[in-house]
C-alpha cells in the first residue's frame, strides 16, 4: 500500500467557512480517518499549505493544528513543488484573480462559489482552466446534504409522478450589529465589496434545481435590502447597499414552477433554516439539510376550508420521515464528501461532473436575478457555450 502526499494551498481558511468546512471538517477530517483510500490500495494524504494577509491569524492556527506550512505569500504557495491543489475560500472579489494565478501555476483549482462575480470573468476561468489542462471543481456542497440526496432519491425513483413545482425558504435573521453583533461579515451587506444574497445563494439555487429537480430554464426576481444601515466588526455603522432578501421564480424544464425566498431579514419558523417542498401528481416531499419527509397520494387527507372552526388536523404528523438508507456510518460531512470526490479526481482522473462551467452556471444566474430585478421582467437563461 503505497501512502501519496498532496499538498494544498488554501487560501481564506481564516475565515469561518474555509476553517471550519474546509480545514477542520474536510481536509483535516480526511487525516483523522488515516488518509483517503484510493482505488487499488494507495491512499492519499492531503497536506495543507495555508495561505492569508494576517500572519498572526495564520501561525495561531496552524499551531493550533500541528501544521507546518502557511504563508502570507501566494506567489510562493504556489511556487512550493509540494503544491498540487489550489483551494480559495477568500470573499469574492479576490477570488477572480487568484484563481487565474493559480491556473497560471499549472494547478489543479478547487474554489467556493461564486467563482466570480460576472459570468464573463466565470467563463475565462473555466476556458483558461480547460486550456491549461488542469483538473478543476466548485463547492456545491448541499447536493451531499442527507435531506438533498434523500429528496433526489425521490426523484429518480418516480416517486412524484409528474413533478408540479417546488417552494424553496431559506434564511434567518442577521443581527444589525448595534444591540448584538452580526453572525455574517459586513462585506456581505456592501455590494461594492461583493456582498448581497442574490449573488451569494442563487448559485446555490441553480446547482440544486438543475440537479435535483430539473435544469432552470428562466428567472423572475424581486431583490431588496430590508435593513439599510448595519454596524460593522469594529462598531461602526455602514450603508447596507447589498440586497439582504431576494424573492424569486424559476421556471424549469418540464414547466415545473419554483418560487425560492432568500432573506437575512426573516426570523425562522420551520424545521431547518432551508428547506423545499415539492409536490408532484403522486405524491410531496418537504426536505431539509438533514432530513426528509413524504405524503404519497394514497394517503393525502381531505382538508376542507372552514375559518370559522379551529382546525383539528395536526397536519404535520401526516407525513412519514424518509430513512437514512446510508449504512451504519451515516451520512458523511457534506463538504468533506466532495472534497474526497475531487481529491480522488486529481489522483486517478475519477469522473467529476462539478467543474468551473458548473460554477459559471450559478454567476449566469445571479446575473440574471440582479437583472430581472432591475428591470422588473422575467429573463430567459440561454444555454452557455461549452455546456454539455
């Protein structure tokens, strides 16, 4: 068995998602767990090379976490021979450009979404990546999520019968920043510095419609910014010139409807803070990050209208909880399985369908959104050229 390392520079990892998703809970996971075992034996073991502009931040953690490498250079990471896999997870109007220095490098790109912040620019990246031949993938990370892989499993086994439309609710409530602090950074509400909900979760909606449900064909969508001014990490107050709420309707493939709410600004009464219900001639399913649940046709009860009575239906016990149907371990960190996914990729050129053309998708979309918005008028989504 012969034991393979596989340096990755990781760029943005002081930030709360490239930490915790993609250091701790992916690549430090896949240590823990003795490496990634490939096909015939081999395992794979990822060496992480971490990349930032706080040096104090970068040497904490890597002390933290027993590792050796990390710098405040990317030219350098990048130079470092040990460097097959450039991972970014920085805030988006850095990642164009570090992305492209990277595939300048000759290495194989692995980056968070959006990959830029116009489809212009998402397109060179996937044509300068196809041209350099190297190996490259997007984060799409709810497609292996257990509620979004039982809810997939619905739809291929035929469980809806014709599928009608889907209702997508995602969000909660941000904090201002003046009475308690913000659970999201401020630059998320500057659309100067890349913020906004649009560009920040439609590329999310596009990869799971297209690969769950059906591809999305047009767009309808009304944006706001329902909180005008925040307070930032520093106690300072800022102009919120991002939209924090987004009230869409897709139309895909097959005519199926799918009207998706995104907000910062609403507080939450559901399960889980995404969830999508979609209802079909045969039968429904409402699913979440985790789970799933079903009504079938057979066992649809019969409510009748009547706002003069209280209702004494518990309409939620009505429906039945999916299995987990994943074996004794359970389903694996999402993140963590696409990360195995594309490192086996890089090694053995395993299949990887989640490339940058796929993350060019969800750009065209948020461009489309912040469009339709603006103008108040449905918009087609063209196919893009190089799509399968």
């Amino acid at each position: 068995m012969a034991h393979r390392s596989i340096g990755i520079v990781m760029n943005g990892v002081t930030g709360r998602m490239g930490y915790r998703q993609h250091l701790v809970r992916s690549l430090l996971a896949i240590r823990e767990q003795g490496g990634l075992p490939l096909q015939g034996g081999d395992v794979l073991w990822p060496e992480p090379l971490l990349v930032g502009r706080d040096e104090g931040k970068l040497r904490e953690l890597a002390g933290r976490h027993g590792l050796e490498h990390w710098t405040t250079s990317l030219e350098q990471a990048l130079a470092d021979p040990r460097a097959e896999v450039y991972f970014d997870a920085q805030v988006t109007p850095a990642r164009e450009r570090a992305l492209r220095t990277a595939i300048t490098a000759g290495k194989h790109i692995y980056t968070e979404k959006p990959v830029a912040e116009t489809l212009d620019a998402a397109l060179e990246l996937a044509r300068l990546a196809r041209e350099a031949g190297v190996r490259h993938g997007v984060v799409q990370d709810k497609l292996f999520l257990p509620g979004l892989i039982k809810l997939r499993r619905l739809v291929e086994g035929g469980f809806f019968g014709r599928v009608l439309s889907v209702r997508g609710e995602f969000g909660y409530w941000v904090f201002e920043g003046d009475w308690q602090p913000a659970q999201r950074p401020s630059w998320n509400y500057r659309a100067e510095d890349g913020g906004g909900v649009v560009l920040d979760m439609f590329p999310h909606w596009r990869y799971v419609l297209d690969n769950v449900i059906a591809p999305v064909r047009s767009v309808y969508a009304h944006a706001a910014t329902h909180i005008p001014e925040r307070v930032d990490e520093h106690g300072t107050a800022y102009a919120a010139t991002a939209d924090d709420a987004a009230y869409a309707i897709f139309e895909l493939e097959g005519g199926v409807t799918a009207q998706v709410n995104s907000s910062w600004a609403v507080r939450v009464h559901r399960d889980e803070l995404v969830e999508f219900q979609v209802d079909g001639t045969e039968g429904s399913a409402v699913a979440g990050l985790r789970e799933c649940h079903v009504q079938h046709r057979a066992t649809t009860p019969k409510p009748v209208w009547n706002p003069d009575l209280p209702s004494d239906s518990s309409f939620r016990s009505q429906w039945q909880r999916v299995p987990d149907n994943a074996g004794d371990a359970g389903f694996d960190n999402g993140f963590k399985a696409q990360w195995e996914l594309f490192l086996r990729h890089v090694a053995t050129g395993s299949p990887y369908h989640w490339d940058l053309m796929e993350g060019a998708k969800g750009v065209q979309l948020a461009e489309l959104g912040l469009r339709s918005a603006r103008q108040g008028r449905r918009l087609e989504v063209p196919a893009l050229d190089g799509d399968r």
